[in-house]
C-alpha cells in the first residue's frame, strides 16, 4: 500500500472550475507547477527574466505571439521565451499545465497579477 | 500559417525506440525537457541538489522510494524530493517526460551518466 501519491491532472482539474486563476499542484526547484483554465483572451504581456512553460491537458490554445501565433492541443508544450511578448487565447476553454518560478507574476506585472493558491 | 510549432509529444516518442536515453525536447529557464522511454529496473540513485520531475505520458511507471513506492499512469506527475533515493521502475516500457535543472546526471553521478541528445 502506497502512502506517497503523484499528482492526477485530470482529478486536481475536477476540483475547479474558474478560469485564468492558476492552481499549484506541485513544487519543482523553484518552480510551481500550476494548472490552469482558460477561454477566451488574456491581455498581452511577457516574463522579462523567465520563460513561461505551457502544455495542453485538455482543449485547445493559441499562444499569440507578436507575428505568429502557436496553436497546441493535448499532448503539446510551448515555452514561451523570456521577454517575449505573448497572449494566450483559448475557445472555448483549455485546461493547462504551467510551469513557471515561483512568484512570477502571471500577467508580467505583480501589481495585476493573481494570487495563486495550492490544491 | 504558423512557423513556430510546438513540440509534440507523441510526435516526438515515434522518432526512437531505445530506453533509458533522454531526449531533449525543448529548455525551460536553464532546465531541459526530456522525453525518455524506460522499461524495466534502472538503478537506485539520488540528486542531492534537485527535485527530479516524472509525468508519465504512455504505459505506467513506478517510482520505488526506500520505504514506499509512487505508480503513475498517463496524465500524472511526481517531483522525487532532492537528495531521496529512488529506483524507475517500468514494466513493459512506459514514455515519460523529464524536466531536470540542464547538466544534472541521470544516475545522479556524472561519470556513469548518459549524454542527452536533441531531437
């Protein structure tokens, strides 16, 4: 019998339903590990010093780059480069893994960005 | 038409077949991202400064720890603690994805650790 158990994507995104507020699962490094529900446009922004990891769990989601646009579905990651200005669109909703250092703001600005709290 | 593709998973799992030799697949702020396939027993080691991160995408893994064992299946994820011994498991072969600070030795010592390749 194991005591230890890992992180179900799937079941941590049943226990949530709100959308661009960022749920830590987990911990790696320094890094939080966050899933998310998105749909429709968050505003345009970038990470100065860090990349922004993204993976598609369920859904659809376009990561609009300045000129260009990614466009991911399961199974698919993108890590967004530092500095690079981004904005994540999804229709209709997305489910998405994060992977972002702790304490990186998740619109770029600490004074419009969420708090993010573990489940 | 989008130039910039994301990596994607399975697409990348179907470009080798041999187990125990991570595959970088993308960086993340100075850690890579791997994809390895494992299949059987690889031996008990630790990283005694960095987490090690295993989701498993396809087949199911254990993850035995001295005193518990940790199994994950496609869509979950584990963060083996710094410093925790541990021994990968997989029986048959399972495809995982891997996120390690870039330079860490798989076995945890750099004279019997593999080279990672880039696909």
């Amino acid at each position: 019998m194991s005591n230890v158990k890992p992180v179900n994507l799937a079941e941590k995104l049943s226990l949530f339903s709100d959308t661009w507020a960022p749920r830590i699962v987990g911990s790696f490094n320094d890094n939080d590990l966050m899933l998310v529900k998105v749909e429709g446009a968050f505003d345009w922004h970038s990470h100065p010093e860090t990349g922004d990891f993204f993976m598609v769990v369920t859904g659809k989601l376009d990561i609009e780059l300045r000129d260009d646009t990614v466009t991911l579905g399961p199974g698919e990651l993108y890590v967004v480069p530092a500095g690079v200005e981004h904005r994540p669109v999804a229709r209709p909703v997305a489910a998405i893994l994060l992977i972002e250092p702790s304490g990186t703001p998740n619109t770029g600005d600490p004074t419009t960005a969420v708090t993010k709290t573990r489940i």
